[in-house]
C-alpha cells in the first residue's frame, strides 16, 4: 500500500498546498486506516487532486505559512484589540476568569501569527514548579513579547499535571500583560487568585 509510511510522519510536517505557498500539517501524525486507506493522505491526496468522489476534504487542517495569514496589523491595532472587553460568552461566571483555550483562540483570532514558548521549567525543593512563559506578537512593523511565570503544585509526584496547570497560569499572565482580560484582575479588591485558568 502507498501510504503505510504515514503513520511515522511528524506531526508538523511540511507539505506543499494550494496556490505554492508551503504549508504545515498539524494532525497528520498518526493517521488511520479507513476503508483500505490512510486517513492522512488524503489532506496530500485532496490538494493534488485525488482520492475521488465521496472523501471529505481535510485541508482545514492545513495552515498556509506564507505572509497572506493575516498578519497584515500593526502591532499598535493588535494591542488596541487585545485590550477590549472580553466577550462575557467566554468568562466563566462561578470563578470570572477566562480559560486558557479561550485565550489562546482570541490571540489567533486579533494576532494571526502569534506564538508563544516555554522558557523555563523550574522545580523547588517546597513542592512546587513554576513555568516561565512568553507570548510573541508578530505585526506588520514588527514583534512584541511578554514574559509571565505560573507556580503549581506537584502532587503524588505527577509532575506533568503540575507543570502543565504551571504552564497554563504563566500563558494567561503573558496574555494580560498585553491587555487580554487585564481588568478582570481588578474587579474585586482582594484578588489572591488568579482570575484565568
């Protein structure tokens, strides 16, 4: 079969797509077997013009990395964006706070192009990690980033849980502090929590 190499292709793995701009698929790392085929193939196989009638095109699971995505803002318009209200829609009311799937769909949605990284995972000898976050904004007249830490606490020595929960607080701090949500940490007085997920 032609496609039994794709189940060990990479998760962003490059291909070709439509118009010559290059492009990143983003779930293609383990396709499955579908009626004698691998689902994978048929992003390729879809904007080459094959696999037939009756297969549902996948290439919205295709991002084009060419300077056509959207980021075509001025980092000053992105910012004035970032600090309007957040849609009530998606602040949770039992805790108002905005969760980080939120945060991370209104930043693809104002700065098209935006990424953030890990900087640094640190352990202490009280029980806790702390991850340090940066978010980057990418505009038409250039970059902005914000740095921001999240602490959790490790318990029963599940460490994952601990630094992703660590990883979330630090990527919602980095948001605020481009304004997403910002006035959401003072509308009470005594807020010791963190008012995002």
């Amino acid at each position: 079969m032609e496609a039994t190499a794709l189940p060990f292709a990479a998760a962003a793995s490059v291909v070709p797509a439509r118009g010559g701009c290059t492009a990143v698929g983003l779930c293609a790392a383990r396709p499955r077997l579908r009626q004698g085929r691998w689902r994978g193939a048929s992003v390729v196989a879809k904007m080459e013009g094959g696999l037939g009638k009756g297969v549902v095109p996948t290439t919205n699971y295709v991002v084009p990395l060419d300077k056509a995505t959207g980021m075509t803002r001025p980092l000053v318009e992105i910012l004035r964006d970032l600090n309007k209200r957040v849609p009530d829609k998606i602040i949770d009311p039992d805790t108002n706070t905005v969760h980080w799937y939120h945060a991370n769909r209104m930043l693809s949605f104002y700065a098209p192009g935006w990424c953030g990284e890990v900087r640094d995972v640190i352990y202490s000898a009280n029980g806790t990690v702390t991850v340090v976050y940066r978010v980057i904004l990418k505009g038409t007249d250039g970059e902005a980033y914000r740095d921001a830490t999240g602490t959790a606490q490790v318990h029963e020595g599940r460490r994952e849980d601990a630094v992703a929960a660590a990883e979330e607080a630090a990527f919602c701090k980095a948001c605020a502090r481009f304004g997403f949500g910002l006035y959401l940490y003072h509308q009470d007085d005594t807020h010791h929590e963190d008012h995002f997920h």
